[in-house]
C-alpha cells in the first residue's frame, strides 16, 4: 500500500530557485508525494516554470496578492492530502533519499510523530560549505538513530528539532495551525505547538539543503528575535520556567549578534552555526546534487 506525502512550498518570486526544489521532488525514491506550492502574489515567471515541470503531483495555486508565509502556509494545509507532511521552501531542496528514510524510520518507531534530520548549507553556487548536525558527533554516522527531546528545550529562535527536514504525522499536523499575524518565525511558532504532542525522532543523516547566501543579513537575524520572543509569551502559562529561560537566553543571544555586528566579527559568528563537512557527507551531497539536477527540465537547467 502506497503512502501519500504532501509537501507545502510556499513561494514569492521564487522562479530561479523553484526548479531545483521541484527536482528534488522528482528525483524522490519515493514516489508517492504530491506538492502544494503557495504562489504568494508573485511577479515573476513561477507559473511558467511549475508548467514546464508538467507533472500530475505538483499542484499550483496563486494568491492576487501577496498576503505573507502565514497565509500561505495555512492554505497550503487546507489543500495537502497525504498521511504525512513535509515542508520545503521554493530556494532549498531534497536529498533524493529524503522521503523513503524518513519514512522507513516511522515504519520502525510508531510511537513517533515527528522525524526530522541534519541539513546541507550550500552558497550561491550550489558548493557545500557546512553542515548544521543535530546528534551527537559520535553517532553522527549512525543511520536511522533515534534521539528524543522535551519541548522547548532550546532556547528562543533555536529548538531542539530542525523545521525544515522535518516529517509530520498528518493526524498530529492538522491539530495545531500557523499563526497568520506572524510577518516571520511562523515555522518556530508552528513547532512550539507541535512538539508537546507526540515523541520525536533525528535521523543522523542529512536529508535537506538550506541555500545560506554569503550575506545571509544580520538586520534579517535580528529582526527574528522580537518576533520569537513574543511567541515565546503564547506558551507561557503551560511552560513558564522554560519560557523565561529561553526568553532570557534570546535576550543574551541579541546583545551578543549587535556586538559582532558592530565590531566586525558578524560573519564569523553566523558561520559558527555550521560545522564542516566530512568526506562521507561531501560524497553523498554531490551525489545527490547530480542525481537532483538530472530532473530539471532542459528550458531551467543552467
């Protein structure tokens, strides 16, 4: 029996990068999935690219308008139909691997509502310059190893389970929902609400790639952490000790980010959230990176 996998893509002005996030989907050893793209009121060509894919799983809607990731990402799960859900944004993409493993590690631990894994940090030209890791480093090369955290273990923009690798139980999923008057953070706050509800497992391997520019912003960064303050106060009366801890290490965190800032050493400290990479976990990227790119249709292949 073929299980279904949605997977919500959310998109404004998306056509450079959308190819490779849609090839990642075709090159899927699972083939089983269907994809909901959220056109939020762009003016490029994404629809004119999400054709030239022609494929019966993707489905497209557009919004007149841009209405934000809020909007976007709770229409995307009125419309998703699968028995579970994955999340990709319209610049990252899948490993080739990444819906049969995750899957395969449900099949082994039902108990588990979320798996999720590590992730590839790639610059502007598809290179490998990190990884971000989240087990630890001597079982780094344990596939399908299983670790548990409490909710709100970590502290404010951070938790203890990666969004964007991140495989749901539909059942659980549709139990919480995004918070429309978010402008960001939608995903941290969409977390929060998830993880009380069922166990949570990391997969070792990485099975997402995250395309982190050379200037990824720190006026982008620090405008994130009001915001996760302030969904941080939703959660409060439940998990008040951990909400003032997280609430004081995000406090913390933003001094310390306007220091560099100021003092030059910005972009040394974002790239400290990135670990190199192995030769094992090279390997496998570009192996993946060539299977992803063999998807792209010829009129988006540069």
């Amino acid at each position: 029996m073929l299980t279904l996998v949605s997977i919500m893509i959310p998109s404004f002005n998306s056509a450079k990068t959308l190819p490779l996030a849609l090839a990642s989907l075709r090159a899927q050893t699972h083939e089983d999935w269907e994809a909901v793209i959220v056109d939020d009121g762009s003016t490029d060509n994404t629809e004119e690219v999400v054709r030239l894919f022609s494929d019966g799983r993707i489905r497209y809607f557009k919004f007149e308008k841009n209405l934000g990731r809020g909007p976007a990402r709770k229409f995307a799960m009125e419309k998703v139909r699968g028995d579970f859900l994955c999340m990709l944004d319209a610049d990252d993409w899948f490993f080739p691997s990444k819906l049969q493993e995750q899957l395969s590690a449900f099949a082994g631990s039902p108990d588990l509502g979320l798996i999720s894994s590590g992730m590839c940090i790639i610059d502007s030209t598809l290179s490998l310059v990190g990884v971000r890791r989240y087990l630890p480093a001597d079982r780094a090369a344990t596939r399908n190893a299983l670790i548990r955290f409490p909710p709100l273990a970590a502290p404010c923009s951070t938790l203890p389970v990666p969004y964007g690798p991140c495989m749901m139980r539909m059942n659980l999923a549709r139990q919480v929902s995004y918070d429309e008057t978010l402008d960001r953070c939608q995903d941290y706050d969409y977390l929060l609400q998830f993880l009380p509800l069922a166990p949570f497992g990391i997969i070792a391997s990485n099975s997402y790639v995250y395309w982190d520019t050379e200037d990824p912003g720190f006026a982008k960064v620090l405008s994130r952490m009001p915001v996760s303050r302030r969904i941080l106060r939703k959660h409060f009366q439940r998990h008040p000790f951990a909400v003032l801890g997280a609430q004081s290490v995000s406090l913390a965190k933003e001094i310390i980010y306007r220091t560099a800032r100021a003092t030059g050493l910005g972009r040394r400290l974002l790239a400290s959230k990135n670990t190199p990479p192995t030769a094992g976990e090279c390997e496998l990227f570009e192996d993946a990176k060539r299977r992803v790119l063999s998807y792209l249709p010829p009129s988006t292949a540069s």
